[in-house]
C-alpha cells in the first residue's frame, strides 16, 4: 500500500524503523529475542450468517453476469483483516534483531494446494492489496493467482523453487547455506529474490482450515522472518447463540485461531482489533467499500 515516508538511517528495505517505543515494548525485544518465547493464541467464534447471505448474493450476480469465479468466505475474511491492520497499525510491524519496525506495505499470505491429495505440492502465496480495493478486487486477485498456480503440479519459480533447489543439497552445505541466510535474517539484509513471496515476511499468514474439514489450531510463529501474526480459519458450523434482545437463534459461526506476537502489541490490543473483524461480518455491506475507507467502528 506504500508508505512515502523518506528512508532514515536504521530503516530497511521493507519497513522503517520504530524509535519511539517505551517502557515494556521497548525492553521486549531483549528480554525476549525469540518470537517463539512471545507468542499470544487467541481463539474466538464469529457468526458469519449475514456474511453467507451476502457471498450468495454476489455469486448469484457474478453467475448472471457470465463470471467464471465465486466469491468465498476466504475472500472477505481477507479483506477484514486487511482493513484491520490497516486501521490498527501496529499489528504490521516487527521485530528483528531485537529492534521495531513497521512494514511499508501490508501483505496476506496463504498456503494453496495444485490438487486435493496427501501428496500434492502446496504454493506458496502473498497478496499486497491496494488501498482502493474491495473485496470484489481481492477475490478476483485471488482466483486468478491460485488458477495460474493449478495449471502446473509442481513447484514453478520463486520462492519454491529455491527451497526445492536447496533441499537438494548435501547435509553440510545446507545447513551452512541456511545459517548464512538466518545470519542475514537477523540484520534485514536477506537478498530481495528470497523474501519476495515468502510467507514468512509477510504481514499475516493465513490457513484456511476449513477447506479441508479441520477446525482451527494453534499455530507456531516462526523466528525466521518478519511475519508476526498467524491466523487459521477452521470450518463453518451452527450454534445456538444469544442476540442482542436476549432471543436464541441457531446461527452459522466459524472458529478462528490467532496467534501473536506480543511485543508488537499485546493480546489486549490484538483482541480489540479482532472486533472489526465481527464487525464487518455483521454489516457485509462493508465489503464493497474501499480497505482505505474508515469503518467508523469504535475499538471499545
């Protein structure tokens, strides 16, 4: 999404350098160097049932406007995320070697099978939406990378294809080869050709669970890389919930796993982000707008 700030003595490729950090947050990063030793899980249920009618709605006008693609509950859960980041910065910033930064861009990634087999390859994928998107322009963003992605059964360029390379190689190479990237990691000076389309620099990694029957999982952050949060969608189900004028209704809910790490924010900050996320869900409408259009939403 860009970010004009001038790059400052201390910035880095992708980010610029957070200086004004206090108290706790500041010292974090030294108490706790590791992501893993900071890790903060999660675990919410969000009623989706107005959210289904509207993905219904839009397929049935791309279906009557002759579109080849539907538009699935990943598509908007993309865009909310988004939107909140966006709205709630901190959530895109990092650390490494033991210092702060805030990315310039926010970027989503997920994992896609070429075939549904326990054999199949999986790709690798990273979205950079633009600030004028909607989640009409994210599904079609979508759609368009993983078909490009089927089309082949194995592993095509990028950043797979460098892992399938060094997976070959003999045992004590490997393990020099990757000790010098993790070496270059730790000061943000990874060469651009292996961190573009990786998931691991990427603002939010998401699985999409439910694709496959599973529930969502806690899932590990990694301390290789920039990636800080780690989400996991799990399948859609019904549940008796109670509505706001105390009636019960049998709703359609989805379970979500987020893990993060707290020395960019801390859980309680990462909850009340977490509300427009629900938000959204409960007002679809919201999709169709602009990420850079304000939600309006009171983070309470």
């Amino acid at each position: 999404m860009g970010n004009d700030r001038k790059r400052k003595w201390g910035d880095r490729r992708d980010a610029f350098r957070v200086k004004e950090t206090r108290g706790l947050q500041g010292i974090m990063p030294h108490l706790l160097p590791k992501r893993t030793e900071a890790e903060v899980f999660l675990n919410d249920e969000f009623d989706i049932t107005e959210l289904l009618k509207f993905i219904d709605k839009k397929n049935e006008e791309l279906a009557a406007a002759g579109m080849d693609y539907k538009m699935t509950l990943f598509h908007c859960i993309i865009y909310a995320v988004t939107k909140m980041v966006m709205e709630r910065p901190m959530l895109n910033r990092f650390i490494q070697g033991r210092r702060v930064y805030e990315r310039y861009d926010i970027s989503m990634s997920f994992v896609a099978k070429r075939r549904f087999t326990d054999h199949a390859e999986e790709a690798l994928m990273v979205l950079v939406p633009k600030e004028t998107d909607t989640v009409n322009e994210i599904a079609k963003k979508i759609v368009g990378d993983v078909k490009e992605t089927r089309k082949s059964e194995v592993a095509s360029g990028g950043v797979d294809e460098l892992m399938t390379t060094l997976a070959k190689l003999p045992m004590p190479i490997l393990a020099f080869v990757v000790g010098f990237v993790k070496f270059l990691d730790f000061w943000g000076h990874n060469l651009k050709s292996i961190t573009d389309g990786d998931p691991n620099y990427t603002t939010v990694l998401l699985s999409n669970l439910g694709s496959i029957k599973c529930p969502a999982v806690y899932h590990h952050l990694n301390n290789y890389g920039t990636n800080s949060i780690m989400i996991t969608i799990g399948t859609i189900h019904k549940k008796e919930l109670i509505m706001p004028d105390g009636s019960k209704q049998i709703r359609d809910v989805v379970d979500f796993g987020a893990t993060l790490d707290e020395r960019i924010g801390d859980g309680f900050y990462f909850a009340k982000s977490l509300k427009l996320v629900k938000y959204i869900f409960s007002k679809p409408q919201m999709l169709e707008t602009p990420l850079n259009e304000l939600s309006g939403f009171e983070y309470k």
